[in-house]
C-alpha cells in the first residue's frame, strides 16, 4: 500500500494553479511529490485534463513552433542532418536514443507544414514528418 501524502496548502494551491499549465514532472520537480500522486490527488480535487502537447501548448512551445515553422516554405528543396533513426523506415514510433543514431543527410521538397510539423517529400518519394522541437533540441539541422 502507497505511503499516504500529507499535502501542504502551498503544494495544494501550486498544483490547482498550474495542473494544466505544466507537465507533471514539472509539477514534481517544483514541489517534491511523485507524479503518480500528483496525478492521483489531481483526479480527486476533478482539475480535468493534463496539459497535452497536441491540445494545450505553452507560450514557449508556440514560440519554438512559430520559429520553426516560418523556416520552411511549401514546394521548396531543403536538405536536413539528422539520426537516421527518426526516419519512418527506420521505426519512428519506437523510441529510441537519438544521440546513438547515425547522422545522415537528406533531401526533399517540402510538401505540407502544420503549427506542429512539417511534411517532406523525399528523393526516394517516402514522406517524412519533422516535429519543430527536433529542430529546436538540436536533434534535426538544416543545412
């Protein structure tokens, strides 16, 4: 059985106050409270749902993607540096160490850009799709 928390009304009113504006972990990181109670004392007090990158995205977030976002211009060749391993047939949806990944460059004519990603097609006619924040992180570079 879990250790029972003993909230104080500061980590009470942190977490009422920033539930859907930060992730857990940066909850827990602010007031030293493991996420799974987070979570679970979020439910209780019903605060509704967690902050969500495709829904509820931060100021800086925004900021990183507006960025990002105006560096490509649909139907025009760019040339990125990146792991090979975020490439789709490579297994993108497995998580991986990217920083253990081959760097390769490709080529490709931007096909469609949303507030999120950009689409590229590539010169062997698969589509690939860039998140902003692979830029922004440094795990993708344009060259």
């Amino acid at each position: 059985m879990p250790t029972r928390i003993n909230w104080t009304e500061d980590q009470l009113n942190f977490l009422k106050n920033n539930y859907r504006k930060l992730t857990r972990q940066q909850i827990s990181d602010k007031i030293g409270i493991s996420i799974s109670s987070i979570s679970r004392k979020a439910a209780e007090l019903k605060l509704g749902k967690q902050y969500k990158n495709d829904k509820l995205i931060n100021m800086k977030d925004k900021v990183i993607n507006n960025t990002y976002m105006n560096k490509f211009s649909t139907g025009k060749e760019v040339e990125l540096r990146l792991p090979y391993c975020l490439l789709s047939q490579y297994g993108k949806s497995i998580p991986m160490n990217v920083s253990k990944c081959k760097k390769v460059n490709i080529k490709g004519i931007v096909k469609a850009k949303t507030q999120y990603l950009m689409m590229l097609k590539v010169q062997n006619g698969n589509k690939e799709s860039f998140k902003y924040k692979d830029f922004a992180t440094g795990d993708i570079e344009i060259l």
